[in-house]
C-alpha cells in the first residue's frame, strides 16, 4: 500500500544525480517513476549496468543500448568510449527518452557523442503496442511480447515505432558492443538481427527471461557466439542463455578485463 502510494506520488518527478567518478561524474536526469531506486543518491540499483560499461566499453567502441530506460548504461558507455565513438540509445517509452536526450543536451555531456532514438526494438519494422507498466517504467514492456510479471499490471499502453537492429545498420554505424533489456521482448529483437550477427559480430550482453532462453540460444549458437554468465567473470561458457547473458564472437576471445 506504502509503496504503491510513494509509486504514484513519484509519476513525472525527475532529478539530476551525478554518476561515480570512474564515469566522469557526468550529470544524468533520472526519476523514480522508472524505479524507485532512484530516489537513492548512490548507485547500488546500477552497479551492475557501470560494471559492464567498465569491462567492456573501450576508448572507441560503437555502442548501441537496447531499452535505455534512463540512460545510465547510456552515459556510463559514452564516457569511456570517448567523445570520436557513437553511442546509441534505443528506448520506446517517449519519457524516458526525453530524460536521455536531457542528460545528452546537458552542457556537461557535450562533448560525448549520444544518439537517442525513440522506438521499439523487434522482429519487423512497424507499429506496436507499449504497455506502460503501472509500477516502474523500467518494467514496461510489448503488448505483442506477453505479459511481464513485475510490471504490476498496465497503466496504459501506447503505440510506438518499430524497428529491427538490421535496419539500424541503414542509418548508424555498426556497433562494436550491444546491450539489450527489454523486459520479454528479446526473442523478437534477436529475429532481426541476423545481418547485425553474421555480419557486423558485436558482442552483446543481454538479459534473457526463461520463456525467452530456448529461442535467443538458438539464434546465438546458429551465428557461432559463445555464451557466458555476465553477472561473474568466469571465463568457462554456458551451454545456454542465463539471465545477464554475455554472447561473444567464436573468434573473439574473453578475457577478464574484456573482449
């Protein structure tokens, strides 16, 4: 009841929070309508997002970030890609889109390379429904995706822009590293990856529901990627898709302080 309350008390609220120093301090607006963890000053809700961006994003690398929510991965990646590298932010909610493009506008972000792209990710360039999650945007979710159980049911649901990752290639550079989070839907976003993966071979880390494990495995073992558990730094692969999976190129090789 508390939590519900608090939840609705926070809709449209947005403050400024700065990110740890190993990431610039860069300003980045977030709200607790996403989660409410944001009304937290530290970063424990997203040390797991920084991790990725401090093992992974290099000084250079292309990065497209699939459901950018707030954007912290978003920053987190440009800053170490540097300012001669594209980062792209992907994220259908117009919202939370907005907060992107605010912390990109910021006068201390200038001087990073941020694209905010306002759609959904999926199988087929169109029109879909976004169901809004009536607790935390972050739990948005596809109407055309299933249900998602910690969305605590929908408080509308709105129609946004499809597009698939192939026909991002038409329009940014390929990316070097890909991250995706979008809440049920990652069956439909590797279905239209198949130029970007066999093609392009960034690494990805994605989060994988268990309805979704079976499909997005099958897509990755078919492109030759191999598997590991994104959440440690063991070197020795899954057989399949975990919940942060770290998919990497058969060629490529992983190494604990990246690929």
């Amino acid at each position: 009841m508390i939590r519900s309350l608090v939840e609705r008390l926070c809709r449209g609220r947005v403050f400024r929070r700065r990110l740890p120093a190993e990431y610039g301090a860069r300003s980045i607006y977030v709200s607790p309508d996403s989660a409410l963890s944001y009304l937290k000053p530290r970063w424990a809700a997203s040390e797991s997002l920084l991790a990725v961006a401090s093992r992974f994003i290099v000084t250079g690398s292309n990065v497209w970030d699939v459901g950018g929510n707030v954007g912290v991965f978003t920053v987190a990646a440009a800053h170490k890609a540097g300012p001669k590298a594209s980062v792209v932010a992907i994220e259908p909610d117009p919202f939370l889109a907005s907060l992107i493009q605010r912390t990109a506008m910021h006068d201390g972000n200038r001087d990073l390379s941020i694209s905010v792209l306002c759609a959904a990710v999926s199988d087929r360039c169109g029109i879909a429904h976004l169901a809004v999650a009536t607790r935390g945007r972050s739990s948005n979710s596809l109407v055309e995706s299933g249900s998602y159980t910690q969305s605590g049911g929908t408080r509308y649901v709105q129609h946004v822009p499809t597009l698939t990752l192939d026909a991002m290639l038409n329009e940014f550079e390929a990316p070097s590293f890909v991250k995706i989070d979008v809440e049920g839907a990652e069956s439909l976003v590797m279905a239209g990856a198949e130029k970007l993966l066999a093609d392009h071979r960034p690494t990805i880390y994605i989060e994988v529901g268990k309805e979704q494990c079976t499909q997005v495995t099958s897509v990755f073992n078919r492109h030759q990627y191999r598997l590991y558990d994104g959440d440690t730094t063991d070197e020795r692969p899954v057989d399949a898709c975990v919940w942060n999976t770290l998919a990497v190129p058969a060629e490529s090789r992983l190494t604990n302080r990246g690929v």
